[in-house]
C-alpha cells in the first residue's frame, strides 16, 4: 500500500475517532437525549448514570484508539476499536436472530461492522512503532 493510501487510511481512521468522540460526550452531556438516539432510555438517576459511564466510556476508547493509533500510526491501538466495535456488531446479530428486526437495524450495524474492518485494515497497515531505546536492546540480542 503506498503512502497516499496510507495517509488517507490514517486520516480516515481519525475522522472516525473524532466521530466516536463526539458520540461520547453526547453520553457525557445529556445522556437522556443521546441515549433516546439509540433507542436506550435511562430510568432515573441510576439509568441515567449507566448511560452516561457506560456508553461514555465505551465511545471514548473505541474513538480514542482510533485516534492514537492513526495519529501514532500504531495499528496495535486500532485492536482495541476493533474489537469494541467488532463485539457491538456480534451483539447486534444476537439481538437480530433472538429478538427479531426492528425499522432500520442495518444501519448501527453496518456502522460497527464498517468500523471493525476498517480498523482491522489499518491494524494490518499502518506500521508498529519501537521506541528507540527498545530497537537498540533488540538489535542487541
């Protein structure tokens, strides 16, 4: 893969973490109503603080990991999305065969499938970093 593509896949992968971000201070902020988006309602304070820990939480590493491993270029961070997102999409087709379809369930799940490979790509593409000090021990040996 060349660098250009390279650079669009990280610049990708960033955009998306921003977007991830964005989502989790929705949750952070008014989890009501971010949570109302997802078809999620918190019933009173402990509801609320679920959705605003949980889903903050996980919208914040799954981004964040997005963007530390494009900026940084270390596709080792981009597991972490990866795998986030990848278990979200299983969830989904659970919910799919145990609880039948509801109006547009292809688009969240298209979303996390996208975002699993996407990140699985950029895992596989986006070189692995050693830090000085660790290159020259390994050259050592």
């Amino acid at each position: 893969m060349g660098f250009a593509m390279r650079l669009f896949l990280a610049a990708l992968l960033f955009v998306m973490g921003l977007f991830y971000l964005f989502v989790g201070a929705g949750f952070l902020v008014n989890p009501a109503a971010a949570g109302n988006d997802l078809g999620l309602v918190g019933n009173g304070a402990r509801g609320l603080s679920s959705l605003r820990a949980d889903m903050t939480a996980f919208f914040y590493v799954g981004g964040g990991a997005m963007i530390w491993g494009a900026w940084r270029r270390r596709g080792d961070m981009l597991l972490v999305s990866a795998t986030l997102f990848g278990i979200a999409f299983f969830g989904r087709l659970i919910s799919l065969f145990t609880d039948g379809a509801y109006p547009d369930w292809t688009g969240p799940a298209l979303v996390e499938l996208v975002t699993a490979i996407v990140c699985l790509i950029g895992w596989w593409v986006l070189p692995v970093r050693i830090p000085a000090s660790e290159a020259v021990r390994e050259a050592e040996i």
